[in-house]
C-alpha cells in the first residue's frame, strides 16, 4: 500500500520504484525483528509464568507444613499489638511491681484465662493497663493480651481477668509481659 501511495503520487520512475522497494524492504526487516522480539518476550513471560507458579506451589507446601510458623505469627502479632497499646499509654511509669498473676486455666471456649491481681501502693488513685504474655512450658511466646483496671484508689487491690486470644494447647503458662501505671 505505501508503494501504490508513493508510485501514485510520483509516476513511474524507476528511482522512485527503488526507493520504494529500499523503503519496503527496510519495513519488512523491522517487522521481522519485531516478531522475533515478540516471540523471545512471550517465550521469556511463559518462562516468569513458570517460575512464579513453582514459588507459589512451593509457598503453599511451606504454609501447609507451617502451621507452628503461623501460630508464631500470630503470636507475635499478638505481642505487638499489645506492646502498641502500652506505647500509647502517655506518661505511665512502671507498675510490674503492683501485678501478680493466678493460675491459668481453660475456659469453657478453650481460651486460657488468668486473673490479675493489681494493688496500687500509691497515695493516689491510679488507671492501670497491663500486658499479659502467655507461654509454652518452654517459655515461647503463645499468645498475649491486655487488660485495664480503669481506676484503683490508694491502697486498694483490684482483679480483672485476661483471657487469650485464641485457643491455646498444650501447658499454657502466663507473666507479666509489661504494665503501667498513669
């Protein structure tokens, strides 16, 4: 179509024949590197496609056989999420001093429960927030939680109960991961 366009508009010259063939030879070649382009990119993308579907059934054979992998990160999201709610607390000083925990037990849903026992040996009245960490028999973190004991006067005990957030297996032991006093 470009040669008819080009020998339409300049006659019949044999110059313009050449040029025109020159041109036409030169569009071919480039179409034929493109294809050839085209073809190595498709090849190379099928070969991505490949690759990413083997990570991505070697992904889910570590996740089915990780399951104490996820119990981990739940955990530590846990664990986190309850260090953020200490680390908003403005002004808190240290109250470990102020908290012991009873004995965990299973609850009727299967979550493990703690009472916490907070006296405040302060001459005022005190808010206290407290994280609870509970651990395996090997001391790894399981899960934690926090609790608030709203307002304590001076010389007063108070008990909440902390209750994990997910079922728990195994001997559930629990500390005092941190707790403030504001």
């Amino acid at each position: 179509m470009i040669g008819v366009t080009v020998l339409g508009a300049a006659g019949c010259s044999s110059s313009t024949t050449v040029k025109v063939s020159s041109a036409a030879s030169s569009a071919a070649a480039a179409a034929q590197s493109l294809a050839s382009q085209a073809q190595s990119a498709a090849q190379s993308l099928a070969s991505e496609a490949a690759s990413a579907g083997q990570s991505i059934a070697s992904q889910g054979a570590s996740a089915a056989g990780g399951l104490g992998s996820a119990a981990a990160s739940a955990a530590s999201s846990a664990a986190a999420a309850a260090s953020s709610a200490l680390a908003s607390i403005q002004g808190g000083l240290d109250a470990t001093g102020d908290v012991t925990l009873g004995e965990v037990s299973a609850g009727a849903d299967g979550r493990s429960d703690v009472t916490v026992f907070v006296t405040n040996h302060q001459t005022s009245a005190n808010h206290y927030t407290v994280q609870v960490d509970f651990k395996d028999a090997s001391g790894s973190l399981l899960d934690a939680t926090v609790v608030t004991v709203p307002s304590l006067a001076a010389g007063q005990t108070a008990d909440v109960t902390a209750r994990s957030n997910r079922t728990l297996s195994g001997t559930v032991k629990a500390s005092v991961g941190a707790a403030l006093r504001y």
